[in-house]
C-alpha cells in the first residue's frame, strides 16, 4: 500500500494504510516527554553501551508488568509473574510462542478471525499450529459474540486462546466488559490458556487502567497467562523495538523455573534485548512528573482519534452515504473495519488517491480535519457509483 502511494504524484493522495500515529499536519510525532528522557540520557556520563543479562533492563520489566497488570496486583506480590524484555510486540510473542511449543502440552493456538496478519506466521514459525475463532460480524460490523463463544467452547482443554488486550486490530471491535467477564468464565472452566497481546494500552480509550481491565479481570481469579506487551504505539517508539513478555505462573516456584526456560529461548534468538528505548521507558514509568507528563501526551493522540471518527461519521451522515456508519464511532483504536469491499477500496485509490487495505481496514490516525471532507466524498462515491 505506502509503495503505490508513494509513486502517486497527486497532491491529494492520502495513505489510511500506515499502523502508525500521525499528527494533524500528517507528521510523524516523537512525545515531548521522550525527547526530554534522551536528552537527559544522553547527558549522563554514568551511562555505558555494555550488553545488558538476558532478559534486559530489570527495572523495565518490574514496571511494565506493573503498568498492565496494576502496582498492587496479588500475582506481582505473591512473585508469581515473570517479565523479559523482548523486541517489541511482535519478539515478545514469538518469544512466547517459542516457550509454549517447547514446553507446554497443548501445540494450537486460537487467533481471532480476523487477527493482525503477523500474528499467524509468528505462531506458525514458532511451532505452533494455528486455528482461528469467529471474531468479526460483516452484517453488523461488530462482534460475532455467538460464534466466538461456540469456537472456544469447541476448543480442546488446554489449547491456547490469543486475545487482543484492547483496541482488536484490524476490526476496532472490542468485547464488552459483560462479554469479556463471559469469556474469561468460558476460558477458566475450559482449562483454556489466554495469551494477551497488548499494542495499544491507553492508546484506545486515552486511560492505561481502563485498557488494562480486562486483562486484569483473568489475574485476579489465580489462573496462568500470557502477555505480550509492546510500546511501540503508545509511547511512539515504533523503531525502538522495545516490549515485555510476562507469565502469569500458579506459584512463585513455576515462576523462576519459566524465566530460566525463557532465558534459554532467548539466548540463542538474539542473545540479550537493546539498551535504549527500554532505558527510556523505564525513566518514565518510574518517575511522576515524567509518567503524568506520558499520560497527558498519551490521552491527546487518543482524544485526537477518536475526534476523527466523530468527524468522519459527521462527514459521512451530511452527505447521505447510504448504510448505517455507527460502526465508525462504536469500534475504538487506531483502526477502523469500514466495511466497504475491495472493489470500492480499488475505486476509491483509483478515482479519489485513497490508498488503504483490500479489507477496507483505514489507520484513523491517518486522517485529519482537513483531509476527512475528501475520504467522506470518496466514501460516498463508493458506495454510491462502484459496483
């Protein structure tokens, strides 16, 4: 998709393909409190380049297990939680998924259908063997909440059910807090075991604890997991790779045992995670001033998304676009499942310089006040004139 809109001369194209924050003026954005975090690295002649053990920056790991599982949380107490640092989302499922097909019982994997498109090749490679649950309801274009209870209820004990944290990514359709509460009751008496994928904590609804809840809901009943945390979205260090895997173990015991098996995943992978931007994470999360300063900086990108949707669907509704667009300001996150088909998505990049995924998934964070009037008109011409 950025290849074809990159050899498009118009001077309207816009590219809704991107999985990446832009600002209003379509720019790339580094966080103010980053900036000022590397500066005072930088300035540090304490600070070396040595390798870091394994598992990486220690302080990182203890506040991002923290971060997602909440400070006071029982497992972190009670030393039942064990947390590496991986290469952001995508190592710390790999690494995950590495660890479960060496060590654990149950080689399948469940992905939500539709999932993120690495998530099947990194199980894959991994050695697990993939199978999908229903996930997304065209007709509705929300969740297929029926299907998805059926799918795991039908999943043999003990296989391995990935969950998208929050902000599910392509669809932006979420279980609500009634039907995670379900779904969590469903895993738990199925002996299923969860592994969360976290790329977007606070970055959906602009509150870390809020996205976190139902994560926290399956660490409050005692029962193991997984979860694959990354900091690329929220705190914008895309290129910085950096992400955490924790283990929700039974016992403080099991919980040393797995960190050393993990070591023994890592080693031979890339032998020890980079310094930087976990360095740079960890200054934050442990800091007030500088986490207060993340926050506020972490709800603007997420109030200014979910201001994009209220104006897309405004957009859409003025002109009449045939179809209910509710869909827009109901799904949360960076993307939206629009529900147009790949012939209106060809139309659209054809006649309009609107370049997307053939699934009509668009990047929200790719659109601003300015450019909204433009795919509104291209909408509707699709809906309206392509076959």
């Amino acid at each position: 998709v950025t290849l074809a809109y990159n050899k498009d001369p118009s001077p309207v194209k816009l590219n809704l393909g991107v999985g990446a924050y832009r600002t209003e003026e379509g720019k790339p954005l580094v966080l103010n409190v980053v900036r000022r975090v590397e500066q005072q690295l930088v300035n540090d002649p304490a600070r070396n380049k040595e390798y870091l053990p394994i598992t990486g920056v220690a302080d990182f790991n203890k506040l991002s297990a923290q971060l997602i599982f909440g400070a006071d949380s029982p497992a972190i107490r009670e030393g039942r939680v064990t947390t590496v640092q991986c290469l952001s989302g995508t190592g710390s499922l790999r690494v995950g998924g590495e660890f479960l097909a060496k060590h654990y019982h149950q080689r399948t994997i469940y992905l939500p259908k539709p999932t993120w498109g690495n998530h099947p090749k990194v199980f894959t490679l991994a050695g697990l063997t993939v199978q999908t649950y229903r996930y997304y309801a065209p007709a509705t274009r929300g969740l297929d909440f029926q299907g998805l209870i059926e799918d795991l209820g039908a999943a043999p004990s003990g296989s391995v059910i990935l969950l998208h944290a929050c902000a599910h990514n392509p669809t932006g359709v979420d279980p609500t807090p009634e039907q995670w509460e379900e779904i969590r009751k469903l895993i738990r008496s199925k002996a299923l075991l969860p592994f969360f994928d976290s790329a977007y904590q606070g970055f959906a609804s602009g509150s870390l604890d809020k996205d976190a809840q139902p994560v926290r809901s399956f660490v409050a009943d005692g029962g193991e997991l997984l979860m694959a945390q990354s900091y690329a979205k929220n705190m914008g260090l895309y290129g910085e790779r950096v992400g955490a895997l924790s283990i929700v173990c039974k016992s403080a015991d099991v919980a040393s045992k797995v960190e050393s098996q993990l070591k023994l995943v890592i080693r031979p992978m890339y032998s020890n995670p980079p310094i930087h931007g976990a360095t740079i994470v960890a200054t934050v999360l442990k800091d007030r001033d500088l986490f207060n300063e993340w926050t506020n900086e972490l709800k603007g990108m997420a109030d200014r998304i979910i201001s994009m949707r209220q104006q897309l669907f405004d957009a859409i509704r003025a002109r009449g676009t045939p179809g209910d667009w509710s869909h827009i300001i109901k799904q949360i996150g960076m993307f939206t499942f629009t529900g147009l088909n790949s012939e209106q998505v060809s139309f659209m990049t054809k006649e309009y310089h609107i370049y997307m995924t053939s699934d009509g998934r668009i990047s929200m964070a790719g659109l601003s006040s300015k450019t909204v009037p433009h795919l509104a008109d291209a909408i509707h011409a699709a809906v309206t004139k392509a076959v």
